[in-house]
C-alpha cells in the first residue's frame, strides 16, 4: 500500500486531519454522511460522495510574495461533478484588501483519475509579502449535500520545492503555448495569450511544446470551468520529451470555459509534490 497523504479540511466549523490511502480498492454502494466518514479510499463511491478541496501546499517567490496551491480530490469513480462559482464554490480570506477576483477556481470536477488520487495544484494564488502564518484563503465547496473548507496558509511545515527539487533532482517540465513565444516551467503556470474562439459540438485544437530532461513526459488534459461538458480526443498519455502535443476537444453548450494541460515527467512523482507545470487555455464557445 503507498504511504497514506494527510491534508487538512473543515467540517462544521471544525479543521481536523484526513487520510488518503493512495492505492486502496475502491468501495461501491451509498454515499456516506461526513460523520461516519473515516477519511481513507475505502470510502470512495462511484457517485453521491462529496469532492473534497485540498490545500497543497505553497511556495516564496523571488519578489517576496508567496504563491499558494489547491487541489481537489472527486471521491466518486463515475460522478462528474459541475459546481458553479458561488455559494457552494467559493474562496474567501481574511487578509485585508486581498482581491481574490482574478482566482482561477475550477467549476468542473473529473471522476477520481485512474492512476492518481487526486488533482494536484490545479490553481494558485499569489499573496503579498505582508501575507503571514496566521492568515488564510479558505475553499469551500459543497457537493453532494456535503460541505467542506480547506485553509491555505503559509506555514514552513508546507514550503514546496517550485519549480525544481534539490533533493529528488527532478525539475517541472518547460511549457511554450506560442511559437514565439514565453516558456514557464511550475505550478503558477502559463495561459494562452489570446481566447480562443470555438463552437458548440465542433472539435478545437488546443496544443503545447513540451521540453524536458527526461526522453519522456506524461501530459493530462481536463476541464477547469466552464457550463458544459467537454470531450477530449486525447485525455491523458505520454510524450516524447522536445515535441509538440495536441488534443481535440469538444464542447457541448456555448459559454466561456477553461481547459487545464497539467505534465510532469512522471505521473509517480506527482506523490511527492514536485515537479508539474501546469498550462491553461481560456476558450469562448458559440452556437
């Protein structure tokens, strides 16, 4: 069994430890009521059990900021889940005149991904300098009926190794959008310059260069937001490192949605929190 992950959450006002066993068998039948839960995979349903937002960790920043990081953890193995921004998706912090408009909190929920057990680092937030250890964004989401808040906070006991590790020596893969264009490696990541124009049921093709040490990397491409559903032609493989990947996608009500590619150089690593970059594509879908 892989050594078990432990994050903090909320439940009814209260913060405690859970506990994810990583490669668990997965349970089957009725949802169950947070105060029965044991926080384990044993738990985990293919629909009816919440999705729980995580707090990943954080990272200091060369201009004295911080950068703070959240996943999320969908405990059913068929249930997608769409929670739109507001009273059952929300973040909120009590650092005075913090804007947190700009967040790129996601609204779509995957069903939990067959070879990891949950979304590492979808989005971040920046914080400034004045941003202390007894300050938080809280993430609170509801779904299923079952509400759950994560803190992100910046404490040393959750300092991440961004974009490279020393100890593991293991460095996030270089990410280009645009040729010519910026290069990023890391967590923060890097967005698509321009919007990108689509229409309803019709394919787009979303593409990345991707440069790494490693002769292979892995890719993983998944809806963040948006009103619809999407469908992928491709949905999560592996590259030859120094190439160009790409992907179809397809989407099935106008709006506006954001498509995450997340890579790293191996989808094991991802246990030990570094090293991934994260791209995101913002896309304005028509009749």
């Amino acid at each position: 069994m892989a050594n078990p992950i432990r994050r903090f959450l909320t439940i009814g006002g209260c913060s405690t430890t859970f506990l994810l066993l990583t490669l668990a068998p997965f349970a089957l039948g009725q949802s169950i009521g947070l105060p029965n839960q044991t926080w384990s995979a044993e738990v985990i349903r293919t629909h009816g059990q919440p999705v729980i937002p995580l707090f990943d960790g954080w990272y200091p920043n060369e201009d004295g900021t911080s950068t703070i990081c959240f996943g999320f953890f969908n405990m059913n193995t068929e249930q997608a889940l769409d929670i739109p921004l507001g009273e059952h998706n929300y973040i909120e912090t009590d650092y005075p005149g913090l804007d947190l408009s700009d967040a790129l909190v996601p609204t779509h929920f995957d069903p939990l991904p067959p070879r990891y057990r949950h979304v590492f680092c979808a989005y971040s937030i920046t914080v400034p300098e004045g941003f202390n250890t007894s300050h938080r964004i809280n993430w609170h989401i509801t779904a299923n009926g079952q509400k759950l808040t994560t803190p992100g906070k910046v404490i040393a006991s959750y300092v991440l190794d961004e974009p490279n590790s020393d100890g593991r020596g293991d460095i996030a893969p270089l990410v280009t959008l645009s040729d010519p264009g910026k290069s990023v490696r890391g967590r923060t990541g890097i967005h698509e310059q321009d919007v990108i124009s689509a229409r309803v049921n019709e394919p787009v093709i979303l593409g990345a260069q991707i440069d790494h040490r490693d002769e292979v990397v892995w890719v993983g491409w998944a809806q963040h937001s948006g009103p619809g559903h999407s469908e992928f032609s491709n949905k999560e493989y592996e590259i030859e490192s120094g190439s160009r990947t790409e992907t179809e996608v397809r989407f099935s009500e106008p709006g506006e949605y954001v498509v995450r590619m997340q890579t790293i150089d191996d989808i094991a690593a991802f246990e030990f929190y570094c090293c991934h970059t994260n791209a995101y594509f913002h896309i304005n879908v028509s009749n």
